[in-house]
C-alpha cells in the first residue's frame, strides 16, 4: 500500500527560503528514481505531514538526499545538478549561487545539496562510486529498501513564489534509525531533537500511518540493532546531556516503550 501525505512549508527567513529552494532542486533530480530525502529536511517534512501538538520542527540548510550505490556510479544525477547549474564542492557536495537573491552589493546566497549513499559495514566512511567519492552512512541500506512515504510538499517563498513538488522520504522507523545512528557517531544536540520528534510521531500514529514498526522487536540485529544500542545509551545519558531542546523524562520514556534490545 502506497503511503502519501501533504506537507506545506513556509519560509520564513531567508535561510528557510534557500533550504526550501535547494529541497525543490533535490526533488527535481530525483524525481524517477529510488531515493530518499534524508537530513533536517527528513524529519521535518514527516512531523509537518504528521503533526504532533506541542512538538515543534527544526529546520535545516542543506538538502541531503540518499542515493542507492549504482545510482551513485552512472554519475545521472551529477549531471543533472550540473544542468541546473550547480558546481561539485568535493564527491558528493553541490552548491548553486542565487545571485538574483542577494543583498545590495552582498555575495549570491548560496543553495547545497549532498547525495549520500548506504554504507556497506554500518560505518560513516568515503565511498567510491564511478569516479567520485561519496560520504557513506549506515541506515540507507535500510531505508532505501523499504517503502518510501511519498509526501506531497507545497512551498510559499519569501517572495510569494510557490512551489510544488513530491519527495520520498524514509518511513518514520527507518528515520528513527537513520539518526540514532548518526547520534552515535557525532553526538550532536540536533540528531537527538530528531529522534525526540521522530518518536513523537510513532507514539501518535498507528503503525500502518507512519509505515510500520519493527525497533520494537524482542531481538534486534542488523541497523535495526545497531541503532537499539545508541537509542538505549542515550536513555541512560539523558541526564549528562546538554544543548538538545527535548523533555528529557518524555524521550527516555519513548525509547523505552518504542525500542526492543539488540541480539
């Protein structure tokens, strides 16, 4: 069963605008093939199509889109950010300069999109693909496999401009993840106000709305385990971390009733 949703999105300050702008450009490139729209974009798009009350989105700069690896290799997508005018900042980095937007006598803002690509050993690592390096996460494997939740996304620029367009992103599990994952590599307060909103979400949709449920198996292995034992060291660090914007109480209650144990 296909799972599709409406999300509408308004900029409201211009770094809004330019993370909206290069969303649409990600959209555009990916359009027929099997990716998913992953990063701050990931999560805010799914709480925007499943609103929680109270819980509030975080908004991102750059777009991210994961890639599947043979995609990575035909090199069609470089060469579609290449048509749109973009530049390639390193292997998988992409940047377009907006000079129509920029402030008198300022430099043209700037949009970024990255093509991320699974890693193949659970590890964040370099991975060469044809002949460009791209940036490995584990977690994609997963969510490109998966169903995506195909959301309908409308967009009011500052200027008034709408845009309209349709993204594939990861099934709130897979999101779920996704971030755990990069919460255990890097630590940063951000991955962990995701994880608090992504688990927000799965407490208040039924399973088949947010794509299905399987972090709360008995035993878990794979990414799935993977992302248990990072969900689970959180929990038990919540009361040393600083800088994430979550009840803390709330989000260890949610991992506790939302995620099973490892093998």
């Amino acid at each position: 069963m296909e799972l599709r949703r409406r999300a509408e999105l308004i900029a409201t300050s211009r770094a809004d605008d330019l993370a909206l702008r290069a969303l649409a450009d990600a959209a555009a490139i990916t359009r027929d093939e099997n990716t998913r729209i992953v990063g701050g974009h990931m999560t805010s798009l799914l709480l925007t199509a499943f609103p929680v009350p109270g819980v509030p989105t975080r908004r991102t700069r750059d777009a991210d889109a994961a890639i599947t690896t043979e995609l990575a290799g035909s090199g069609l997508l470089h060469d579609r950010l290449l048509a749109l005018g973009y530049i390639d900042t390193s292997g998988n980095s992409y940047d377009r300069r907006i000079p129509e937007l920029a402030a008198h006598d300022g430099p043209a803002p700037i949009l970024s999109i990255d093509l991320l690509v699974p890693s193949l050993d659970g590890r964040f690592r370099p991975s060469r693909h044809g002949d460009r390096t791209f940036d490995a996460a584990p977690g994609l494997g997963l969510a490109l496999a998966a169903p995506p939740i195909l959301i309908d996304v409308g967009v009011t620029l500052l200027d008034s401009t709408v845009l309209e367009f349709a993204v594939g992103v990861p099934s709130v599990e897979c999101a779920v993840v996704i971030k755990a994952l990069a919460w255990g590599t890097r630590r940063q307060p951000r991955d962990v106000e995701d994880l608090y909103q992504l688990l927000e979400i799965a407490a208040a949709y039924s399973l088949e709305e947010v794509g299905g449920w399987a972090l709360d198996a008995r035993e878990l292995a794979g990414a799935r385990g993977d992302a248990a034992v990072q969900l689970h060291a959180l929990a038990s660090s919540l009361r040393r971390l600083t800088g994430a914007n979550v009840p803390m109480a709330r989000l260890a209650a949610l991992i506790a009733d939302r995620v099973g144990f490892p093998q």
